[in-house]
C-alpha cells in the first residue's frame, strides 16, 4: 500500500495529538482564495480570531476577523517561510496550529536525511556494451552498486549476472561526467543492456515527489519516517511550561508532570530505532552485496 506525502503529514499530526491531546479550533473556507488574496471567506468566524491561522499547508497571519470574512495584512502571506498559494472552497482552516504542516514536512525532511546511508534507494539504470569499450559513465547519484547484470541473446529475457567488474567513485570527470565509472571484464555480447543496480540517496520528500515510494522509500518505512519525525517535534512542548505568564499554560501544567515530553521522546526514538534496525536487516537481506572479482 503506497503512502502519499500528505497521508505522511497527516499521520505524524495525529500521532503527536493522540500523544499531547491537543486539537485545533477548525473551519473551512467558503469560497476560493488566491495566491495573492488578503482575505478569506470561512464557514464560522467565531472559530478564527486574529493570529496565526493554518489554511491548507500555508500559514497566514490575521489581522481582523469579522462576520466570518478574514482580513490578511500584506506580511500576512506564506507566514514562516511557508508558501502563498491559491486555495479552494472547502480547505480546512485551523487556528493558532500547535504543529504547522510546515513543521511537520521539515521534521520528515531531517529524518529521510538522517536515514541515508544506513538506509537508501535502490536504484536501476542501463547502459549499452559496446565491443572494445571497457568502462561506462554511471549515474552522479551511485553511491555503490549492488549488482551488475546483462540481457542474454534470445527471447528469454534472463538476465546473466556479472562477476568481474569494477566500480570507480572517483572517476576521471573528463572522460565520465558524473564522476562514478563501471569497468566491466566479464565476456558480454556487444549491443546488449547491462544493468546496475545501484544504492543512492532518497529523493527529498515533498508534495511534488507524491508518494514515498516515488521518493525510493519502500511501503514499510511510513511508520519509521512517522516516529522520526515525531520525536523532532514532540521533545521542544516542554518549552512551553516556562511561559508561566500564560494562564492557559499554568492550567496544563497541574496535569502534565514536568519531564513528560522527555519521557515521551525517548519513547518514540525507542520505537524510531528499532524500526530502523529492522529495516536496515530487511534491506540488507534483499539486496546482498553480490560477489565479485576485479583483474
């Protein structure tokens, strides 16, 4: 089952609310907005007051709340480094959000780039022997094969691993591009496909890669990018018990005993380590460093 990038944000918010008990006064817009529009039009203006207001993955700040019709100042717009984008009738609308989507996507962002290398994506790519050409260019991304292969002759499709290659991650830029070379020494019929199968960094995750399998991750590290990204996140509430000029934060505080969100981010960097040991035993099991031998 794939999951997209929006599912991935949705599950980190609703694991950090099931932990915190924290959930945001909601409404929706009632007619379309643009990218550069200084007003939005909600469903219940009571549920919106001034302040910072999430719509979408945007955050915006609000001046005035009247009558259900919010009034933006010209600083208003993709607050927080997030970005101003037109937004449709009926997108949710959140009020004072205690874990912006932004924050959200960075702590993903952090977490895919902690994983690499001890996890990574596997890659394919091909190229064409050629007879009295020993060396190829490799994509700039190859952080080291895994396995080398050609087509045989014949309508089988199967294809002949390769024992005797070599890969050059240092390689003469002039001569190959990207830097990554693979001389192959085994005997291959010219005008077949040699395939590489390759270890290399995931693709950034953002709403434009789709899925997380789009961005090289497999299906089961949903969850491992979820505790990930949640222990980012949690482990900075207990910041919040020093605001002792905030009623609100006075009121918690008789609940929530000191030392709770610490508690709460070993639990998931527990949870987070595990997985990631059993992907990495997962990944290492499938994808065996084949053997081979180099002249």
């Amino acid at each position: 089952m794939t999951t997209t990038y929006g599912q991935l944000v949705d599950k980190v918010r609703y694991l950090l609310r099931s932990y915190t008990g924290q959930h945001e006064i909601s409404t929706h817009l009632t007619a379309d907005m643009t990218a550069e529009g200084l007003t939005a039009t909600i469903s219940d203006g009571n549920n919106v007051s001034t302040g910072l207001v999430e719509i979408g993955d945007e955050l915006v700040w609000v001046d005035s709340s009247t009558g259900g019709v919010l009034t933006i100042p010209p600083y208003g717009r993709g607050y927080n480094s997030t970005t101003p984008v037109a937004h449709l009738t009926g997108v949710q609308v959140l009020t004072d959000p205690f874990f912006p989507r932004k924050a959200i996507a960075d702590a993903l962002v952090d977490t895919q780039r902690a994983l690499y290398p001890t996890l990574f994506a596997v890659k394919t790519t091909e190229f064409l022997f050629t007879a009295g050409q020993t060396s190829y260019n490799l994509a700039s991304d190859t952080d080291r094969v895994l396995s080398v292969s050609w087509q045989m002759p014949g309508g089988s499709g199967f294809w002949q691993p390769l024992r005797r290659w070599r890969f050059d991650n240092d390689a003469n830029t002039t001569s190959f591009t990207s830097g990554g070379s693979l001389s192959v020494f085994d005997a291959v019929s010219p005008d077949r496909n040699v395939r590489v199968v390759y270890a290399g960094p995931f693709t950034e995750l953002s709403s434009a890669a789709g899925t997380i399998e789009t961005a090289g991750h497999e299906s089961s590290h949903a969850d491992l990018l979820t505790y990930g990204a949640a222990f980012r996140l949690v482990q900075f509430l207990e910041v919040s018990r020093l605001n002792i000029s905030s009623t609100e934060n006075q009121e918690r505080s008789k609940f929530a005993a000191g030392g709770a969100a610490s508690a709460l981010t070993r639990q998931l960097i527990g949870l987070y380590d595990r997985r990631l040991e059993e992907e990495r035993r997962r990944l290492l099991e499938l994808h065996r460093m084949s053997i081979r031998y180099t002249r």
